[in-house]
C-alpha cells in the first residue's frame, strides 16, 4: 500500500496551549495532539505528525511546519479545508499543504528557520496588541540593539542563550541574520539560524533589551556570547512576543 | 475656578463594547461611559467627555481622540498613567495626554479624520488576527480596487455609501486619500477624510471587496456613487476590520 508524505504548514496562537509538544500532566492541550486528532477526524488513520521545530507555551506560529503519512490520496485543498473545519472550534488554522515524496522531513530537510519576535515601546500598556507583542515603557535605542545583534551573527557557541532544560546535542548555532526595524512604537526583531538551541530567541531578545535600555553596551554583548554561561545574558523575554515565522526547505 | 481642557489619545479592542457611544439597554458597556468613569476615579469629577468621532461596536481605534475639562492640574504624564490605572481591566488604554486650551474642541477642531481597514486574503480562516480583520477567501484584484478607489476620491455626494440610520447634516463629504496596500496576504486600505458619514468607510470596503473579486468592475463604482442610493452599493464590511486610525488638528 502507498503511503502519501502531506507537508502543511500553520498558524497558531499559542496562547491556550502548553506548547507545540504533548506533555502529560498538563491542564492545557499541544498544537500537536490536536493537529493529530483533526487528522485523524479527516482521515481516519491514527498519525504521529512531526514538527520542523517545537514551540513553548505562549509562543506563536505564523509559518510552522510539519508532516505526516496516510494511506489514503487527498488533494492538496481537500487536506487544508478539511482540516481547517475540524479545526474551527481552536486556536490553529492549516495555511497550505503540499504532496511531498519520502525523503521529505519536516524536520531533518529544514535548512533555515525564521523567527520574529515583537517589541511595542511605549508608554501605555498593550490593547489591540495584548498577548502578541512584549511591552517595554522605557524607550529603547533601537541603533545600540543593532549594534549588538552584529557579534551574535555566524557560528557560535549559544551556551550564554541556552535553556538548562535545552537537550541540543551541540551547542554551535549559525546565526544567518538578525535584523532589527523600528515602524512608530513597534520594534520586530526577525532571526534566521539553521536551527536554534530552547529558549536562545527569545535569551537573545532578553540582552537585546539589556542593550537597549542602557543596562548593558552593545559591545558587553561580545563578552556575554564568549562567557559561555547562561546567567552572564537577560531574562528570557516573554513567549508571547514570538513568532515561529517559517522554514526553507 | 480656572478649567483645565485635557486632550488624551485613546487606544481600545472594540469587540466586548456597544461601541464608542452610550445606549441605553445594550448588554455591553460604552467606551465612553467607561472612559468617564476612570476620569472620576482619577479626579473625583464627573465630566461629559467629547470624542471627535463616533465608533460602532466592534470597530477598534488606534488613535481616537477626545477632549474633557477638569477643574484640576493634572501633569499630562500623571492622566496617562493613572487613567491606564484605572483601565487596568478593560480594553482600553490612554496612549498619550496634552493640556490644550479652550478654544480646542476633540470634534470641531478635527482637520482629518484617518481610518484603516484590514483585510486578510487567503484560504485559510483568521487565528493570530482574529477580530482583527475581515477574511476572505477568493483572492482580491488589488490592481482593479486601486482603480476602483480613485472615483471616491474628492469632494462627492457619498449617500450612496450611507447608512439608513445617519443623522449627518451633509451627504457632501471631501475624501483626501484612498490608499490600498498588499504585503503578502494583508491588505490595508487607508481611507482619509475631513469626515465621514455613518458606515461610509465600511460600505466603501464592502464595494471595493466587489471590485476585487470581479463582481462589478473598478468602473461601476462610478456609477455607484453617482446614482446616490444605498441600495447599489456593496455590504457593511464587518466591524472587527475597521480602526479609527487618528485626527489630524
């Protein structure tokens, strides 16, 4: 019997799950269950769906990735309308699907990933915006942030922006780009590395607001990545600033 | 007693209010009375607050203005701040204050009145702009929207984009600009005009939603507006697309 690789790519918002990942015990559900249990309403074939890369709780997508094997042959649009109606009732829209042959994986064949991250810098609290964008009253200078993002770009040891929980067999990281723009009081941060170690966006945007608000140089930056310790950067900025933005196969 | 004229910005998520004005027996609180309400609880006056314009419900402002009298100093940085206090639980924000003289009135002093609408085209339903935007699903000619926009911009006879319900003295109204922008899957529309009449941008919306999926052509709109009659023109685009964007004085 031929099996079909679907590719889908995904929206979410990430506020009411607990993440990308399947975790026992927790009183919110994973993207990933509920993607396998709208498959499953399609298709009825029970799928283990593999992700380019897992997101935390709170954290969104605009451009996730995954894949999945069925028996059955649907259309590209058929996977996308049918799973978007078993979907209607969360937080998760299926944006496009494609047929892929057997050598595609969703992760493993991913040569760069794109996050962005949102920053509104202003002096009132978030409305329009609440839950999809971190809020910082005190200004920013955006130019010392740009400055600094420039020693983290290439290949690098990542340990100083890595979660002690991070499973990563390497720590080496190839930061592509990280470019910073500034449109009235929204500040969006987008990052591209071929793959990143847990919570290193987000680490990264945490000393990138240290840089901005005057507590740290743009230059302490370079001391920080060659300290190689985690409690030498900042906070870990909130998930709800972070977009999984896309991936290039 | 010297009176102090205070003119604040207001951010606010139209979705949980009856809109922007007071109405007796609506289910939902006013952006207005609730507006008043933390302006007493910062003052312990109770004042009639003046906006330069109306919202309907659901309709969301980034920059709405309006003016109030106090008969305190307030410093204009201590409103902003004590007002979001007081906000801390709506959906609503005060995104800046400045004392203005007597002779500046929210509404009569207005030059232009800047609105935007977001529309979101692609197959999939809205998740990370949900209330945020209108969706729709057949991809929209921009090229014929554009064209389209160009007969609406000038001094014109606008009954033909009026609600039935609009109290407004002149159907005459002067729009300065109609700008339509698509990046990826977002397209904005940026509507500028010294004022509008009731539901006038909305319905201009919905007939340029027409034009762009091909039920009349971008030269029908011509005919639309110069026939001066509601019922020609496209539908009442949804509320949750619409920002009262800002004022120009």
């Amino acid at each position: 019997m031929a099996i079909v690789r679907y590719k889908i790519s995904v929206e979410y918002d990430g506020t009411n799950y607990c993440g990308y990942q399947k975790q026992p015990d927790m009183p919110n559900k994973s993207v990933e269950e509920i993607l396998e249990n709208a498959v499953f309403e399609l298709s009825q074939e029970r799928v283990k769906i593999t992700a380019s890369g897992r997101t935390d709780a709170g954290v969104h997508a605009s451009g996730q990735v995954v894949h999945f094997d069925l028996s059955k042959h649907f259309e590209p649009l058929r996977i996308v309308k049918g799973l978007n109606n078993y979907l209607r009732r969360q937080d998760i829209a299926v944006l496009a699907c494609e047929i892929m042959d057997e050598n595609f994986h969703a992760r493993f064949s991913a040569k760069m990933r794109h996050y962005r991250y949102l920053i509104v810098n202003r002096p009132a609290p978030l409305i329009l915006q609440k839950n999809r964008a971190m809020y910082v009253s005190a200004t920013l200078e955006v130019e010392a942030m740009r400055a600094a993002s420039k020693f983290l770009i290439g290949l690098h040891d990542f340990s100083s922006f890595r979660d002690s929980q991070c499973q990563a067999l390497s720590v080496m990281k190839n930061v592509q780009k990280i470019q910073i723009t500034k449109n009235a009081d929204q500040i969006l941060i987008e990052i591209s590395a071929t793959s990143f170690l847990h919570h290193m966006v987000r680490n990264i945007v945490g000393t990138l607001v240290w840089v901005g608000s005057g507590k740290i140089s743009a230059e302490e930056v370079k001391n920080i990545l060659e300290a190689k310790d985690r409690t030498k950067s900042g906070p870990n900025a909130p998930a709800f600033g972070l977009y999984f933005f896309g991936v290039d196969y």
